[in-house]
C-alpha cells in the first residue's frame, strides 16, 4: 500500500488561499486532510467554513481520496474531538472519511469514539437549550449520515420530516436569543426575524429535496447538511482580506474611516454536500448531467435568483428568499453563496441587493453541495 501523505488545511484562510487548497487537495492522490482542532480563524469566517465542508466532501467523493484524515488527537486524551465537535466543520470532518487516525498516524479511531463529545450538545438542541449547546457564540443543528436518524435530528424534524415553516421561525428566534444580546436583538426587527425565520426554512427544505441523491438517484452513504449561527467580530482589514476589492466600498462604508473599528456580524449559513445548484436545477428539468459550460451554469444560478424561486417546485418555493433580500437591504447586509464553480457574493448598495454577473467569480474547480451564507453587521446608532 502506498504511504499516505498529511495534507494541512491551515488555520488563516482567504479566498485567495482557499482556491490554492481546494485545487492541491482536489489533485492531490493518497493524502489525508489534517484540520486543526480548533478549525479556522475568525471562527465560521464569513462562510468560508462552510465552503470547506464541501471542498472535504468533493475531495472524498474523488477519486484521488484515500478517505482517510490524520487528526491532532493524542491518542491518550480526547480533549481534540471535543474541540473538533464544537464546529459544524469539525463534525463534517470526521463524518466525510471512512478511516480516522490519531496525532501519529498510526492509531485508527472509532467513529462512536470521536462523536462521542457531541451526544450532549445534540441532547441541548433537542430540548431548545441553544445558549449552553455549544462554545461561545455559535449555535449549529448538525444533520449527518450516517448517524442515529440519519441526521434528523429535532427540532428541524418531526416525526421524520421536516418542521413546519412557523417551527422553523421559533427556532431562529430562540437561537437568536441564545447568540445575542438584548441591546443586539434590539438592532433587529420582528421583519427580520419573520422573513429569516420563513428563509431558513426554505433552504433547508431544498437541502432535504434536492442533496441526499447523487446525479442518477443514489443515496450518498455519507452526506452533511445544517444550519450554523454565530456571532464575529473582524476588523477592517479582516473584512477586506475576505472579501476582497470587489466589495471595498461596502466595507469602507461601514468602518467611516475608522479602520481600527471593531464591528459585530450575524452569519447564518444553510450547507448541504449534494449536488449543487446547477445539476439539481437539470434534473428537476430532466436534462443530462453532461458537462456543463460555465455560461450555463452562471446563468443557472442567477436564473434561481431572478425568479426568487429555489429549484422545487412548488409556487412558494423561495418566497422566504426573496423576501429576505428584500430586508436585508435595510439592515446594510448582504450574502454569499458557493455552489459548483460558482461563488455569488453581494451586500447592499444605495439601499438595494443587486444579484448579477458582476456578483460572480468563477472557481477553476468545482465543488460538490451548496453553501449560502447571510452576513448581517451590527451597528448600534451611537457608534455610526
């Protein structure tokens, strides 16, 4: 058997840095990921967790995957899959391998043993204990298979399926409650929490429609979707470094020549490791999975927006988007989204959203699943 190399995820990502990884690991034979166990910087970091989780899923589904992952777990101590089982990321990274070895490479670890941490926390969601679930500020509703229910996990589930839209609203604002303070929460309005609330649903549905089957209609054996929270602070130079010169005037607008500034961000993500929007978008059209040319699947994409519609199809389908652009133009927010070789990103300018061509870079490889992101500033009048 061929020796296995450590490839290292490190902990300071850019998008810059991340299309650098994303194409080693992707073109990189008999490698194991190596994710620190305290995952990334700045946290879930403006989404760029979540897209991480799909680059590990299309790097197990490749070809070139050993499906093996060395972690920084003594072999003595689990004191790393706590750590690791703390992050909607950590628990994809031990869910998206078939083989988990210890800090030496050598000693190979139960799947029962490196979740057990996170028995307690899904325990907490279980029971609307959101504000002790996890560490700090992030609240996350973990779905993976395999595990116990196939990851459906309550409250997102009832009885098997999906809760109802108006569960969905309460279950946002509970978590919003658990995440922020009261003076935060003030910031917000029953608009927001209505619209989000009805949002969320939506695009967690369509993870439940659309990213548990691979192109022909097979079950994935292993798959992660969820919804993650949290509360970051960043800099002005953090935020650039993220998200780039395309949105320096927004972000110039929020500091007000006060680079030094520290501004508190909402991010709430909706992840799944299907099959993306494109393909998902052709066979709900009943088309073939041939390759698709970059043209189409960009107009794909901003087809999905123009309509506010997701790809099912029923009528309402994506009415909770589109009325959640809308309200997040009077909150100064925006969103970014990754799918295929696509990443969308687009925050408000002279009071509106505008999803176009200009809202889209084009990755050289493609990732499997959907990651989409809403990023809200918190910005109280006194410190304007």
């Amino acid at each position: 058997m061929e020796l296995l190399k450590t490839f290292i995820i490190p902990k300071e990502l850019n998008p810059i840095k991340f299309d650098e990884i994303t194409n080693s690991l992707l073109n990189a034979p008999n490698v194991m990921p190596r994710l620190s166990s305290k995952g990334i910087k700045f946290g879930t970091a403006l989404g760029l967790e979540h897209q991480i989780i799909l680059l590990l899923a299309s790097w197990y589904r490749s070809n070139n995957s050993s499906k093996t992952i060395r972690t920084y777990v003594d072999e003595t101590s689990n004191t790393g899959f706590e750590d690791l089982c703390q992050s909607m990321l950590g628990m994809a990274y031990l869910t998206l391998c078939d083989n988990i070895l210890s800090r030496n490479g050598q000693q190979k670890i139960s799947k029962s043993e490196a979740f057990k941490s996170a028995t307690e926390s899904i325990e907490k969601l279980q029971t609307y204990n959101f504000k002790e679930a996890f560490k700090g500020r992030n609240v996350f509703f973990p779905c993976l298979k395999p595990s116990k229910g196939n990851g459906k996990i309550s409250p997102l589930y009832r009885d098997g399926k999906v809760a109802s839209r108006g569960e969905f609203k309460y279950i946002f604002l509970e978590s919003l409650k658990a995440l922020l303070s009261p003076k935060e929460l003030k910031s917000l309005n029953n608009t927001f929490f209505i619209n989000m609330g009805s949002c969320i649903y939506e695009l967690f549905k369509n993870t439940e429609d659309h990213s548990l089957k691979d192109e022909v209609g097979n079950y994935y054996l292993k798959s992660v979707r969820g919804i993650s929270l949290s509360v970051s602070t960043y800099k002005q130079s953090d935020l650039h470094s993220r998200l780039g010169d395309n949105h320096k005037d927004y972000i110039n607008s929020l500091y007000t020549n006060k680079e030094n500034r520290l501004i508190t961000f909402l991010e709430v993500s909706i992840v799944d490791t299907g099959i993306g929007y494109s393909k998902s978008w052709l066979r709900y059209n009943n088309k073939g999975f041939e390759y698709i040319d970059i043209n189409a699947e960009v107009e794909t994409v901003l087809t999905c927006f123009k309509k506010h519609r997701t790809t099912r199809a029923s009528s309402s389908a994506g009415s909770g988007l589109s009325n959640v652009i809308d309200c997040l133009t009077d909150l100064n927010a925006g969103f970014i989204l990754r799918t295929g070789r696509i990443q969308l990103s687009c925050f408000t300018r002279e009071n509106t959203i505008i999803v176009d061509e200009k809202s889209i870079k084009i990755a050289k490889n493609e990732l499997v699943g959907t990651s989409f992101t809403i990023v809200v500033p918190l910005i109280f009048k006194e410190e304007c």
